[in-house]
C-alpha cells in the first residue's frame, strides 16, 4: 500500500473524512502507533526525562489508539496534514503529544501523593497447600493450557474454515488480499471469520477459560526519571 | 441479571461479533474506571491473540479492526464528549511467560467408586498434574508429571475436572508403599468445571523415596457420591 502522501485519491477522500479513506488509513497507520504506545518512549517534560512506559494491558493500549486516530482524524488535524511530510510520522507526533499532554495533568495529581514502603505479604497456608508458586510458572501454566485449546480448536475446523483461519488468522492477511489468493469473495471470508470467532469464543466458554480466574489488573503508574 | 454479568455478556459480545458504536462507547468509559472489567477484558484480548498468534505485533488484525470500528464511528458522528477518566492507568499487565515449556498428554487411571455394589467410569471427574521445574538458568519448564520423572525441587500443579454436581476435592500423595508424602485440606469445587487449577501446588520433597508415586484426588459431590481419580509419576532416585 503506498504512503497517504503519495497517494492522491486516498489522501483527498481523507481529507473529506470520507470513512472508507478513514479505515484505511487507520489500518495503515495503526500498527506502528500501537507498537509506540505498547513499548513506550523517553521524553523531556519541564527539563526533566521522563519515560512513558508503554501500555499497561490490550485495553488501555486500544483505547489509547482509539484516542490517538480520534484526534488524528478530526477536521482540524486532517486540515493541518500537509499531504508532503509522511504521514506516519505526523500521526506518530500526534500520539506523543497526547501521552505528555497526559502525563502534565497527572503530574499535579502526582505530587499530592507520595508510596508508603509496601507490607510485607504474608504466606496464606490455611488450606495446608505449599506457598503460592513463582507468577512466571503460573503463567506458564495458563498459556499451556491456553495454546492447548486453541490447538484443540483448530484440529477440529474444516477445509475452508482452515484456509481461513491460516491467511487470515495466522497470517493476518487482509480479507482483499485473502479475496485474491483464494478466489472466495471478500464477504464469504468475512462470514466465515466471524463464524470462526463466534465458534472459538462459545468453546472457550464451554473449556472454562472464562471462568475461575483472578480479574483484577494491578496498578501502575507512568515512571518518570527523576520526578518523584 | 446483575450489572458485572451485563458487563462480562458486552464484552463477550464485543470479542465475539462486535457490538454498535454507543454501546461500545459506554463500555469502554467503564471499563476505564474497572480494573475488575479489565481483567476481564484482557482474558478475553489474551483468547484472541492465541487464536490470531501474532507474538510480535502490538495489536493483532482483529484488535485493529475493533478500534477501526469505533475510530471511524466516532468520526462520522463528529462530536466527542469529554471523558471522564481519560487515560487512567488501571493496573500493570501480569507477568510474562518466561522460558520454553514442554506438554505431553498422558493418559491417566480412572476409578470410580460408588455407594454400592456398580461401578460406573464417569469421565466428567478428571485430574492432570503438571510438573513445574525451573532449570538452572531460570528457565521455566512445564509439562506432564505423569509422562516425566520428579525430583526434590519441583512443583506439581493440579488440573482437575468435575462433572454436573459441586463437591469438595481432596488430594493425597502416596508412594508405593502407600505412605502418604502429602495431603490438602478439602477444596470446594464447583460443578461443570473443566482443567480448572487446584489452588497452590505441591512440592516434591526431598524425603519422597525414589519410585512410583500416585496422586490421588478424591471427589464428594454434595449428594454424597465419592469419585476417586489417580494420576501417576515417578520420583527419581537421587
């Protein structure tokens, strides 16, 4: 797909706010916002470093995302796109805008709090079952259990579902491109990727994955250099 | 239905087929202020990326074609109301899977006994017990402790499954002697439950005698039927 700067039709129907032009150049552009907000980036603020740390779960990278394009696709900042800078690197400077026009709100809330040194926790043995094992082992549990079902799924998809589920879920093909290679119309493969994750999500349920796990995400806040 | 079983069916139906735009908005704006709701968010979104596989991205396909979806929804309507809770960090993502790991499926002994005189193989009721050895390096190795050997160090981690009726579950450990290495207090259990994780795990000690162990879980169901399940390992000799 060429940059929105070089193409032209793209780049006017963008600026019409045409949506079609819109979700296009979101699934462009998204990929490499969500790799900068996931992993984070260093940045001065009041002649301080700081760094913010990259999202804390999928939700709040989605949401920051989500953010990011709102403003990015708003009248005024398709306006101000000079259609001559690449693009990416416009959306890009969008996105560390908002992140440090955040982090300058919370840095007033920040100083009128300060961490008290944390309580040592205390080994709850009441069931006579050993300690709690180490959080990586765990969690190398769940995924275990986790690929294993997913593994399960796939054994059991038929031969179009298969081809599907290879292009567009493993692969991560778009549906236009998946359109070309097979010869199945875009909507039948849209259909059938919709089917796949109805079906994936109802055995999920059915195998307990939705069930009997611990909900919370712990807290965190932007770590700065040298602030606190 | 109460209002985090409204949340949990939205946000199943999100992953599952989508939901409309102010119904996706007004999720979102609580999810933001529920850490609860985000952690049920995140099991979903980890379902998701086993099932798209793409590691390395930040975002898979299907997570982009979500937020796509509201993006360019929230841009045709062209009116934003202010969020409250804009960007308020609600937790830190647990930790990740460190090292490779290794799973064999192993078939288990199944008994069952009954009050009375028939015995019938009720395969509802099941129990797996993973062994977890961390190397020298730190590496974090899971896999099946009944298709591998045990030694002083490592962890057993049980799975158990249960059929229509809750109960309570004890697990003892023997050796071939029958003397007993361990035993939990009871665990009550639910019904329909499936590779549901025992809380805690069991630590191979170093007065296990080399040889054949069994773990033996005991499940009473609350109308009083007693299911035995047996899975199998061997403690290496020193």
């Amino acid at each position: 797909m060429e940059p929105l700067e070089k193409d032209r039709a793209l780049l006017d129907a963008f600026r019409r706010g045409e949506p079609r032009a819109l979700t296009s150049v979101f699934e462009q552009y998204a990929p490499r916002v969500a790799k900068l907000l996931r992993h984070g980036f260093a940045f001065e603020s009041g002649g301080r470093s700081c760094r913010y740390r990259g999202a804390h779960s999928q939700f709040d990278l989605e949401d920051r995302l989500h953010d990011v394009f709102v403003r990015a696709f708003s009248e005024r900042a398709r306006a101000g796109y000079d259609g001559l800078k690449p693009y990416d690197r416009y959306v890009a400077g969008i996105a560390r805008n908002l992140i440090i026009d955040d982090f300058r709100k919370k840095q007033h809330a920040l100083v009128d709090y300060q961490f008290l040194d944390e309580v040592p926790a205390t080994v709850d043995d009441s069931a006579g079952i050993a300690p709690t094992m180490p959080q990586d082992a765990e969690a190398a549990v769940a995924d275990e259990q986790l690929r294993n079902l997913v593994s399960q799924f796939k054994d059991a998809l038929d031969e179009r579902e298969r081809t599907v589920y290879d292009l567009r879920f493993d692969q991560g093909l778009q549906h236009k491109d998946i359109a070309t290679k097979t010869g199945l119309s875009e909507s039948k493969i849209k259909t059938s990727e919709q089917r796949i994750r109805k079906r994936f999500f109802v055995f999920m349920k059915k195998h307990g994955y939705f069930t009997g796990y611990k909900k919370s995400v712990s807290g965190g806040w932007l770590q700065t250099l040298g602030i606190l | 239905m109460s209002a985090q079983h409204h949340v949990d069916d939205q946000i199943a139906r999100l992953f599952e087929s989508g939901l409309g735009p102010k119904e996706s908005a007004a999720l979102f704006d609580h999810i933001r202020e529920c850490s609860s709701c985000e952690g049920v968010y995140e099991r979903y979104a980890a379902a998701e990326r086993a099932l798209y596989g793409d590691p390395d991205d930040a975002l898979n396909v299907a997570a982009i074609d979500r937020v796509a979806r509201r993006v360019v929804a929230d841009a045709e309507t062209s009116t934003r109301t202010t969020k409250t809770g804009w960007w308020v960090p609600v937790g830190l993502l647990a930790a990740a899977v460190a090292g490779a790991f290794l799973v064999a499926r192993v078939e288990m002994d199944d008994q069952l006994t009954k009050r009375g005189t028939e015995e019938v193989v009720d395969a509802a009721y099941a129990v797996r017990a993973l062994r977890i050895r961390t190397a020298p390096a730190e590496e974090v190795r899971v896999d099946d402790a009944s298709s591998n050997t045990l030694r002083a160090g490592d962890q057993m981690k049980l799975l158990y499954s249960t059929g229509a009726t809750p109960g309570r579950l004890t697990v003892t450990v023997v050796d071939e002697d029958q003397r007993v290495l361990y035993r939990s207090e009871p665990v009550e259990v639910r019904a329909n439950e499936v590779e549901a994780k025992l809380p805690g795990s069991i630590s191979v000690a170093t007065d296990w005698r080399a040889g054949p162990v069994e773990i033996v879980a005991t499940f009473v169901s609350a109308d009083g039927e007693r299911r035995v399940r047996v899975a199998k390992s061997t403690v290496e000799a020193p």
